[in-house]
C-alpha cells in the first residue's frame, strides 16, 4: 500500500530558547478593522510532550500567548516533524494503524540526524575548525543530545545543539513524528577569550590547536571566503573574539528497512522572533516558492489578497526600521547612503528628509492601502525595482521599491522575480494593484519638490 515517504515539513526552523517549556503553537492573523496595523497573535492548537516518556501527554490551547516563562527564560519553538505516507497516490499521515497494516511495528521506524555549525570553518578554511553532531539510527522514544564535536576543541568538550526525540505514538495520537528541539541560546569560547564569567557559558575551543580566536577575513582570499557584509562574527578590530554559538542547521532521516522507504527532512535552529506579528517583504519562503514555480505566474493564480500581502509585509518592514537613519545619516556607516558611497554613488541621502519619518510613511501606506481596496485610480507611478537593477545608483534608480533596503550583495533590494510579476499580473486584473503595490515601498516626492 505504501509506496513513499515524505517528511512535512521539509524544511524545519527552530528558534532558540533556554526554558525547558517550548513555546505554545499560535496564529498570525491580519485584523479587520486595521489591516496595516500589527497582527493578532491568537493562542491555537498545542501538544504537550512528557520528555520522559516520550509520549503526548494532552492537547490544549493556551489562553495566552507567553514568550518567556515565569523565571523570563525565552520558550524555544520546538517543530514536530511528520511522517507521510503516499498510499496509492495520495499523501496520508503514517500512523500506527496503518503500519500495522503493512505488517510493520512501530519499533521498526527509525530515525537518525546530522547537523552542524560551521561558522569557524566557513571562515578559516580549517576542516578542523567544522563542527558536527550525528544521532545514528534510533528507534526508542528518549530525547537524544545532539552534542557538537570538533577536533580543535579542548579535550572532551562539546557544543549543545538540542535534542531530537522519536514521538511515541498512542492510541490518541497515533500519527508518526519526531520533535526537535534546540539549543539554550547560549555563546561558547575559546581559551583565549577575556571576560569569561561575563561573555560565555563555556570555554570549548583550544587556540593552541586552530585559529578561530585570531581569525582575521582580511587574511584569506576574498573571492573564495568572504561574505556580503563581511565580518559577521564578534570580533575586535576585525579580529575574531573566538566566540561560537548554539546555532545549527542539517539534516534529519526516518526509515522503514522492512518496507525499504526512507524520507529525509531539513532543520536549523536560530535567534528568537523578536517580531513574531510582522514579516518581511521578501523572506526564505519566497526563494523556495520561485524556485519550486518559477518566476512566472499565470493569471488566473494572481489575486488582490496577494498584492495586499506584499503591500502589507512592505510597510511592517519599514515599521521595524528607524528610516531616517537608513535614508542617510552621513555619520551612520550602515545606511543605504553609505553602502551606496562605498559603490561610487556621492553620499547624499536617498529621500528627502520630510517624507521618510515614521509617521509620513504610515500615512503614505494607509492610503495606498485604500486606494488598492477601492479601486481608486492612484495618483503615483511605476517604480517597482526589478532583479536586474539592483546596481542602479541613480536619483530614479534609489528610489524604486523597495527602498531603504540591501540585498545580500550590498545592493538595495528587490522583490523575487515572482512577486515582481505577481504585483504585474495583479494590475493587469485590477486596474489599481500594480501602481499602488509598487509605490507602497518607496516615498515619492511632495509634488514641486526637488531631489536632495
């Protein structure tokens, strides 16, 4: 009956938290009343785990969504992944009555996981310098630590990366799923760093062994090591603290040898959401979603509620931002001002000045917003950013949607080439969406004014 197995969610992002309670499961949810202002965390379904036993011990919604405990430790978020079944060409949930079915136990399910951190190797080139935590195939329901080890670490020292436990399966919830759950939150050093009892929680790496703590980009080969911004460890002068963290990101399994099927699944774990009510106008998602569809989309797919999304997630971004700074501040080095000074472009702001406060750009946004909803014909043009002007450092160029924002290349950002097409596809079917959608990311100048 079995013919495949997936893992649902393919991709798992933990978020790092030192209670020993996982966050509750919540809603975002966009208000009514007030589209553009910050959504509603709404308490949703939760299953509780007794870690001993490895089983759901109930299922209940919280009255309340709670961050941090009563001792003001954050709640890590601790992703159940799933275990699917294509039975006959459709996807159904593994479950115990179904494995009985093929004549296969509940002990013959295995998993096994594999992640890492491999900042310090990224950086130094040392193959010592990886850092690796492998769980070999399990089949019991106890949590198994997933403890870094690397051979430039002092001698039986480890780095925690959580745990990964194999949900036992009951007659209330028989579904087949295993939970990850990650690390502390916590920095690591090295022998070398100063401060300790202030700065880390343990001293891991030996520096008389590699050269994390001493670590300097300006030494290797640009072309083959560095990043876009560079630099993004703590260091001092651009030299490595020998600081690591708990952060990791790999790869989990299950299989079933009897029935010869296997599935595998992707996990990381990274920093809390310190803004779980916003989202960003181009995230992970949207990658994955151009690269599983493609950059173009078909008409009949394009709908105002998603234009409304991109021209929501748009002003919640800038919301989080201090524009001003961003629009210029000559003495801010991590301005789009100065990013763009360092490719050739004179430093000047990008804006004018009045136009970029906090409060001019919700009111710009709320009546694009309704303009979008009415079917107003807007007053503003075209200045969507495409993908292939990214380098454009003119007047016009710097101030195209979205604005104020750097891509990974140094460059200001652009949507994907699908919602790009998607705000176009949408003006095709509703007279309004495209010009209000692109507008939405960039403040046009006051009708008679001149550029700065």
């Amino acid at each position: 009956m079995i013919r495949a197995l997936r893992i649902l969610p393919p991709l798992a992002i933990a978020r790092l938290g030192s209670s020993p309670d996982p966050l509750d499961n919540y809603n975002v949810v966009v208000s009514d009343d007030d589209p553009l202002g910050f959504r509603t965390l709404e308490p949703a379904r939760t299953l509780v785990v007794d870690r001993k036993s490895g089983a759901i011990r109930r299922e209940v919604t919280p009255k309340a969504v709670r961050f941090k405990d009563a001792k003001k430790r954050v709640k890590p978020v601790a992703p159940f992944l799933e275990v699917w079944a294509d039975v006959d060409g459709t996807l159904v949930p593994l479950t115990t009555s179904l494995l009985r079915k093929e004549k296969v136990r509940v002990e013959d399910v295995e998993w096994r996981a594999h992640v890492g951190n491999q900042k310090a190797w990224r950086r130094t080139g040392d193959p010592d310098d990886r850092i690796d935590a492998e769980v070999d195939w399990f089949n019991d329901h106890a949590p198994h630590r997933l403890l870094g080890r690397c051979k430039n670490f002092l001698k039986g020292k480890t780095l925690p990366f959580g745990d990964v436990q194999f949900i036992r399966p009951n007659d209330k919830f028989p579904e087949v799923r295993l939970r990850f759950t990650p690390g502390k939150g916590s920095v690591y050093g090295s022998t070398g760093v100063r401060n300790v009892k202030d700065d880390v929680k343990d001293v891991v790496y030996d520096k008389n062994r590699g050269r994390w703590d001493a670590h300097t980009d300006a030494s290797l080969d640009p072309w083959q090591i560095m990043t876009n911004p560079g630099y993004i460890y703590a260091n001092l002068r651009e030299v490595s603290r020998g600081y690591l963290d708990d952060e990791c990101d790999g790869i989990v399994e299950v299989r079933i040898e009897k029935l010869n099927l296997s599935a595998f699944a992707r996990i990381g774990a990274g920093p809390p959401d310190y803004a779980p009510d916003s989202f960003p106008v181009r995230t992970i998602a949207d990658e994955l979603e151009q690269i599983l569809l493609g950059p173009d989309v078909k008409q009949k797919d394009v709908s105002p509620e998603w234009t409304e999304e991109i021209i929501r997630r748009a002003f919640e971004t800038v919301r989080l931002q201090n524009t001003v700074e961003l629009n210029g501040n000559p003495e801010d080095a991590n301005s789009m001002a100065s990013h763009d000074e360092r490719n050739g472009r004179a430093l000047e702001p990008i804006m004018a000045r009045a136009i970029v406060d906090s409060i001019a750009l919700r009111a710009l946004h709320q009546s694009i917003f309704a303009a979008l909803r009415s079917g107003t014909a807007p007053w503003f043009t075209q200045v969507l950013r495409e993908w292939d002007e990214v380098g454009d450092l003119t007047n016009d160029g710097r101030r195209k949607m979205p604005a104020m924002m750097r891509g990974s290349d140094g460059l200001h950002l652009a949507l994907t080439r699908r919602q790009f097409n998607a705000v176009q596809g949408s003006g095709n079917s509703r007279a309004t969406a495209k010009d209000a959608s692109a507008v939405v990311f960039s403040t046009p100048m006051p009708e008679g004014e001149e550029s700065e």
